[in-house]
C-alpha cells in the first residue's frame, strides 16, 4: 500500500446539481455497495436529509477503484452540503482533500453557490475536475455551460466530464479524472503524528468518533494521542475507514482519510480543527485549524408544553454530541416560560436544528425571530451585550447601541447590478466597490448590518437576480446605529417575545406592518382581542381581532357533518403549534412575524 494509490477528494456543487446522485454511482460502480443495499443518495444517513433531499452533514466514504492503467486506487470521497449555512462543512471537508470535483448541472449553469464553493476549492490550491452533470435531461446545454466556467469561474472546463448520474453514462469518465488529475497525498510516514480533525460524532458504543485526515505520520490502536489544542490525551481503540460502513484497520498512515476512536465521552474535548498527534512523540506544531465558528443569529426555543421543558434540555444536549456549532442556555420569559436561547449559524441550521428537536424528541415547539447580537452602553455607564431584543434597557437609560456589520461581497452577471443596488439600499447598504471580474460579472462590495442579511436577503438576492446572485459576508465589526425597541401588547399586556428592534427611521412603519399582520394571523377567540406597538410607552399602532359572533362552524358548514369535523380537526391540529399567553393563544407564526419584509 503506497500513498501513491490514494485519491482525497470533495465533491462541492450548488444544491440540488447532483452531487450525492453523483456519490451514489460512484460507490455503486466501484461495488462499495452492494446493489441490495443502494438506495438513493445513500449517504444522506440522516432522516432530514432524506426527506428533505439535502445534504447537511459531510460524509466520508472510502472505496476501491480498479483503474484502466490496471492498478488499484483507494478513494476517499467526501460528500459535502450545498447550502451556504453548511458551507463551513465544505471548507472543512476540503481541508483534508488534494482535489474537488466540480458538479455543475447542465440545463442551469453556474448558480450561486457553485461559485462559493469552487472559490473554497480555489483558496485551498485544490486540483479541480469541472463535471458537467444531467446531461441527459432535454434543457441540457452542456456547451454553454462548459463556456459559462470558463468565463464565469476562469477554470479551463475543455476537458470537463460529461455525466448523468440519472443513467451512470460518463461516471467511470470520471473516475478516471480524479486518478489521473487529482494528485496523490505527499506527507511523511516517519515524521511525529499529525491529523486534522475535520469532523466528530458520539456514538453511545464507541464514544466519540472522530473523523480524521493523516497528514503526517501513522495512528494506530494502542497509541497514545494528544489533541493539540485542547491538550487531552486518549488510548486509541480503533482506527478504520468508512466504506461506508466502519471497516477496522491496523493504522492509518500519512495521506489517509479515517476515523479513530479512544473512548472519549465528552465531545466538546474535541473540537473539530484541531490536530491529532503522539503523545509520546508529539508534533512541535498543530496543523492549522478552521476559523471558530461563531453563531449569527440567537432565538428563543420554547415547548408548547410548559412540563416539557427538562426534555427539551435533555434534547439540546444530545444534538450537541453530533452538531458542535450548537449552543444554548437557559432563558425565561414571561409570555412563553422556561426555554432556551440558541445560538446559531444561520437560518436554515435553525430549522434543521428545530425540525430535529420536534422529530427526533418528539417535542412540539415555539421558536421566537430570531436575533443577532448588539452592544448596548448603559448611561451609568456599564455595557451589556442584547441577543433577546426584549432584554434591551429602554431608551432613557441607554447611552448608545452598537450593531454588527459585515462586509457583503455579491457576485452578479452584469445585467443585475441595479437589481442588487437597489435591495443592499433598501437594507442599508453601504455602497463600497464595484469591480469587473471579466466582461459577464461583476463584483460588488456593500458595507451592511447583519441583522439586515441574515433573514431573507439571500432568498431576496436570488429572486432578483433570476438566481444567479452570490453571496459572501465576513462580519467585520460593531457600527453604532440608531436603533429602537418595538414592544408588542395584546389587551395591554406586553408580550415579551414579541419585541423586535428596528432602525429609527423605519420603526414606526414596521410597527404598523407587524400590528397588521398579527391580526390577520392571531386567531379570533370569543372575546376581543387588542394588539398594540409601542416605542418606549408610546403606542403607534393599533389592531383589533374581533371576538366570534356565534359558532363559526355550525353558520358554516349547517348539517354536513363531516366537513364541520373536519375543519375542527384542523383547527386542533394548528393549535399544537399555539401558545396561550394569557388568554390569547398565540399561533408559531406570530413569532416569526416580526421577521417578515413585503
Ligand atoms: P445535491 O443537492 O447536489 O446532492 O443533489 P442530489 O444528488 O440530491 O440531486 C438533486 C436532484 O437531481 C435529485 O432529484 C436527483 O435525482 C436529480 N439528479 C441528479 N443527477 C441527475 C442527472 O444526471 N439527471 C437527472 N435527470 N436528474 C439528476
Ligand atoms: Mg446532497
């Protein structure tokens, strides 16, 4: 066995351009799963990804392939996820390849994310297979395509593969590609152990397993290791590989993608980006690790059922073992209770994050809108840092109010530039660069609040610029603005959860918007309902829910029975997903209201 023979690579894409298709023919012509086992996107292992149909963990599989030069390469494939709240998945994964396969689907083209994606490859001076993938569907336009990589991304795409993963045409093409393009690991099998933690899971049999790419040196069973940075120290149990089930080894060695275990019980001992190393013979310096991870966004996550609250803790713990990103705490309000705030990466790791919750622990929840993080400076002088808006000091004791920014790089074909211009305004936008990447894009900087990207400016982007927009932020600091709280009250009580904060100049409208739109979402109960929002004590705005007249369903519906059952059914149902504050109950999407922009 010769590191010669082995092939690290990621597979990175826009979602939904055929990327786990892809791994599934791969792991089915090289039979590293058997015909009767192959199911669809097989490494989507995870209930939500199978429904959902995306990818939201990385998965590492090995597997053997018979070349046509006649020799035998080990492959280690990583699948990776598409959506940007994942994309720090990506860049882990390719931290621990030589190459990448580009899938790009030819009926849609470079899109979005294609180009945050190549660009992590680019960074990390990966060797890149451009493949055009779905040519066989009849809006293929594969030449175009190959000239849009070119153009758009400036990799030579002449030589790019044609595939369809639907009927397998151009997948031994590829495989090909990746022994002949991609170069084989280099690192030295005598120097002290050193490997990158790129991902963990805890598993209740092995403990946490980690998963590992060998830059130098070899592990095997019976080792001692140091984790570099969090300097604990471990017997290796195991060392194996995924193919794609866990297949033990004697060891593995520099240029190899594994895992290990060492009966470690306490996940966040280890941190993904840190390095592996003897303990006996230790490595002067780790490898260079990932950038920390830190949550964007916080929102409060409440059980519909006050009694269900240690469950709900129990249940945030255990999605701690397999997502790291994750973190909580305990946090009170007095409309909702005892819940937690959460922090997290973006909005679709919220759902996901919240789907698992009431899926996988059966849980029924409510989420509060989600918030970032703002500064605020006291008039006594002492600082607190705000992530639940209800928390923020009313203005007469506040001094002033700091709010993260970014800087937001936007890559648009020409065509689109008003378009983007326009939204980042309407957020806004500070105007900083605008360049020509070549004669079709170009590149445009705005200096923006984060709180104004983070919800649903990237669905925004997408819609305006026919999906072609893509989008990158770096937050890069604390700006003072002018900001206000908004508190919401129904019958004169202020519900805490409703709170938002909004820029001066728009507050007042906002708070009109969101008065009327909790009116039409708040069901009407059998008494009157008043909804009110108010800047520090002053109301700017007023809604009514009328009460019920009589029976809604029996004026309804008369004598057919049946449908008036059914629409009462459906009525308990929405309710699962109510809190009552008071007496008004209060459906999940009032929460999310406050969020919402027309
Ligand atoms: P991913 O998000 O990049 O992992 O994409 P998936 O592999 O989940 O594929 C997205 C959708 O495209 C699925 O419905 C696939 O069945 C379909 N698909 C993938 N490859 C092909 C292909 O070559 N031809 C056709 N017609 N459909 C494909
Ligand atoms: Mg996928």
């Amino acid at each position: 066995q010769h590191q010669k023979y082995i092939r690290n690579f990621s597979i990175v894409a826009h979602i939904d351009h055929g990327k786990s298709t892809i791994a599934d023919r791969i792991l089915e012509l090289t039979d590293t799963v058997s015909k009767r086992d192959m199911q669809d996107q097989v490494l989507d292992d995870m209930d939500l990804e199978r429904e959902r149909g995306i990818t939201i963990k990385l998965n590492a599989v090995e597997l053997k392939y018979h070349a046509k030069d006649g020799e035998t390469y080990e492959f280690h494939l990583i699948d990776t996820p598409g959506h940007v709240d994942f994309s720090y998945e990506v860049s882990r994964s390719l931290a621990a390849c030589e190459g990448a396969v580009l899938v790009v689907d030819a009926a849609q083209g470079v899109q979005a994310q294609t180009l945050a994606n190549v660009y992590l490859a680019i960074d990390d001076d990966l060797a890149i297979i451009p493949d055009i993938n779905k040519v066989d569907l009849p809006s293929a336009e594969p030449e175009k395509v190959q000239e849009e990589i070119e153009e758009v991304i400036g990799l030579d795409a002449s030589n790019a593969i044609m595939t369809s993963a639907k009927t397998g045409l151009g997948i031994e093409d590829l495989l090909e590609a990746i022994v002949n393009e991609i170069p084989a690991p280099q690192g030295d099998l005598t120097a002290p152990l050193r490997a990158l933690i790129f991902d963990s899971v805890y598993d209740d049999y092995r403990g946490v397993v980690l998963s590992v790419r060998v830059f130098e040196g070899t592990v095997k069973p019976g080792d001692k290791i140091r984790l570099m940075n969090s300097g604990t120290e471990y017997e290796v149990n195991e060392v194996g590989v995924n193919s794609p089930k866990p297949i033990k080894r004697d060891y593995l060695m520099a240029g190899e993608v594994g895992y290990i275990t060492a009966s470690i019980k306490d996940i966040t001992e280890t941190r993904v980006g840190d390095t592996v190393t003897n303990a006996a013979a230790p490595a002067e310096e780790p490898l260079p690790g990932y950038r920390e991870m830190n949550p964007m966004v916080y929102a409060g996550l409440y059980p519909t059922d006050n009694a269900k609250y240690v469950d709900l803790r129990e249940a945030l713990e255990k999605l701690k073992l397999n997502d790291a990103s994750l973190e909580f705490e305990p946090e009170t309000s007095q409309a909702l209770g005892h819940g937690f705030r959460v922090g997290f990466l973006g909005m679709l790791h919220m759902d996901v994050i919240q789907e698992r919750l009431e899926r996988e622990f059966n849980l029924d929840l409510i989420t509060t809108a989600p918030s970032v993080t703002y500064h605020a400076e006291l008039t006594d002088g002492s600082e607190k840092d705000v992530d639940n808006p209800a928390e923020m000091p009313d203005s007469s004791e506040l001094s002033k109010i700091e709010e993260p920014y970014v800087k937001a790089t936007i890559m648009v074909p020409n065509d689109y530039v008003g378009a983007v211009m326009e939204l980042c305004q309407s957020r806004r936008g500070e105007f900083l660069t605008m360049d020509y990447l070549d004669k079709y894009r170009v590149n445009i900087l705005y200096n923006m609040p984060l709180s104004e990207i983070i919800f649903d400016f990237f669905d925004k982007l997408k819609s305006s610029t026919r999906g072609f927009g893509s989008l990158d932020y770096d937050v890069s600091g604390y700006q003072t603005s002018d900001l206000v709280k908004i508190d919401i009250l129904l019958n004169g009580e202020k519900v805490d959860a409703l709170s938002f904060i909004a820029h001066r100049t728009f507050a007042e409208r906002r708070g009109r918007e969101i008065a009327t739109r909790l009116k039409n979402i708040i069901p009407r109960q059998n008494f009157e309902i008043a909804i009110q929002a108010a800047i520090g004590g002053k109301i700017i705005a007023r809604t009514t829910v009328k009460p019920y007249r009589k029976d809604v369903t029996a004026k309804l519906y008369g004598g057919d029975r049946t449908r008036r059952m059914k629409l009462l059914e459906k009525q308990k149902a929405g309710k699962k997903r109510m809190k009552a504050v008071g007496k008004v109950d209060i459906p999940q999407e009032a929460f999310m209201a406050v969020l919402k922009t027309d």
